[in-house]
C-alpha cells in the first residue's frame, strides 16, 4: 500500500462506500481482493485535496458542487493505458477484408462509422486508420472514425499523436517508417493525414448522454474494458450499444471477453477469421 493511503487511516466502511460508487459512476468494480489497489490510486486525490479519511472523499464526490471535475480526476488515477499498435489486428483485418467491403456492395450505403469505444492514448482508432489506408479506403469512400475514453488525460496525449517506444512493439519497421516522424527523444509523431481521420472524444461508457452519438457506430471496437467492468456494468452498457446501434452492426471485444453470457442480444459469429457480435 502507498504511503498515501497509509496517511489516511483507512476504515473499512469508506473503502467500500467509494469502491461502491466508483463502480455506479464508471462500471469499473475492484473486488475485496484489489482494494489495495483501488486505494493506491485514490488516495492521492483525497490528500490532494487537503482530505483526511476516503469517506471525506465520498462526500465531495457524491455531493460536492466540483464533484463533475473530481470526477474527471478519478476517471484518470483508473486508467490503465495498456495498449499499443497493431494489437489483436486480426479484429482489425477482419473488419477492413470483410466488413468494410459488405457495408459498400450496397447501392447508396451510407458512410461507415467506426468508433473505438475505449481508446486510451490512441493506439487502436489509428491501427484502424493506417490498416483502411493500406488498403485505400479513404480514397474509394466515405469512412468516419470515433475514438472515445473516459479519461481526459489519455485523450489528450491522443490528439497529440506522439509515442514512445513501447507503443510499437507490435509494429512492423516499414508500417513504422511509412507513418511517423521521430521527433527526438525515443518520440514519434502519427503521420497528420492519418491523425486527421480520427474524432476524439471523452466519454463514459456507462453514461448513455456520453455515448448516445457514438453508439450509432455500424462497428464498434470495445476491447479489454468489461474485464475490469460487473457482470452488472456489463450487461448495461451492452444493453445500450444494441439500442442505439443501427442494423447491422458489429461489435469487436477482446478474446478473453468473448464468452460473455450477458451479450444475449448479440449474435456471436465469425467474421473473416476472427470472432465478433452482430446486431441483427
């Protein structure tokens, strides 16, 4: 435990009152097994703010005029900015090979709208962007790319579009050299042309106002999210996205979220090699 949250003498009760409204807040839920965790990463804010127990914290979030802006604060202390490009590009691939050329084969289709529901830093949304211009999508028809995350800090380095080194680990020398600039310092700078094809947003998936637009995506990336979400959590979000999307579309989770039993609206199918959920 940090020596943060050692300072606060924390009491069993205000521990689970804000793991509890974390939870309602944001989907995410820390078992009894993670409080730690969840502590080492709140007590920061609690001392920033001149606070001597969590369950001070509680109150000013849950009853605070600034709550909104704490709220922001706590949303990035819980991100976890794991990703980097080129991950599970076979969901990807899958998408470029197959669904992009299904939704065009209609006479009059509409632009495509791809939103990546839980962004990060902006890893994914551009694997997306350079993966459709490899195959020059751009050129042949109209594609919108959303990209969402609940926390605000992550946005930013997002539409910044500059990355280290272990954002490539993944990533093949050439795509490499084709698509960023070094700009020194072991940092590189997304190609304009390709950072121009995304739309940034901060948005919490568990807030259907934050969501309402994005969600009429005719495929949606949301990956390595309901891993850290309750079944609860789960299934209304997942409750959400089918209202709102349109028909068809397609949603694309990670492949140890790929059992979820709560998808039960959702129709779990193979698409040009790789596992994904229809919407009828």
């Amino acid at each position: 435990m940090s020596s943060y949250a050692n300072s606060l003498g924390v009491s069993g009760g205000g521990v689970l009152l804000l793991r509890d409204l974390i939870h309602d807040r944001t989907g995410i839920f820390y078992e009894d097994s993670r409080s730690e965790l969840l502590l080492d990463k709140v007590s920061p804010l609690v001392v920033e703010r001149g606070l001597s127990s969590l369950l001070d914290y509680y109150y000013v979030l849950k009853y605070d005029a600034e709550a909104e802006m704490e709220w922001q604060k706590v949303m990035n202390a819980l991100s976890v900015p794991e990703t980097f490009f080129w991950r599970s590009i076979e969901h990807i691939q899958a998408m470029v090979d197959t669904l992009v050329p299904r939704h065009f084969s209609v006479p009059g289709a509409e632009p495509l709208r791809i939103w990546s529901a839980a962004c990060s830093t902006g890893e994914e949304p551009l694997t997306i962007a350079m993966a459709l211009n490899e195959k020059r999508w751009f050129d042949r028809a109209p594609i919108e790319i959303l990209a969402s995350d609940a926390s605000s800090s992550a946005i930013q380095k997002a539409r910044i579009g500059v990355y280290r080194e272990r954002s490539f680990r993944n990533l093949s020398a050439p795509i490499r050299a084709k698509y960023f600039m070094e700009t020194g310092d072991n940092l590189w700078r997304i190609a304009p042309a390709i950072h121009s094809k995304v739309k940034w947003w901060t948005a919490n998936l568990t807030v259907e106002s934050d969501i309402r637009a994005l969600a009429t995506a005719n495929i949606i990336f949301c990956r390595n999210v309901f891993i850290y979400f309750s079944e609860k959590s789960i299934a209304r979000t997942l409750s959400t996205f089918y209202r709102l999307m349109p028909v068809p579309a397609y949603l694309f989770v990670a492949a140890a979220e790929l059992s979820m039993k709560l998808a039960k609206d959702f129709e779990l199918i193979e698409i040009g090699g790789a596992l994904g959920y229809v919407k009828r």
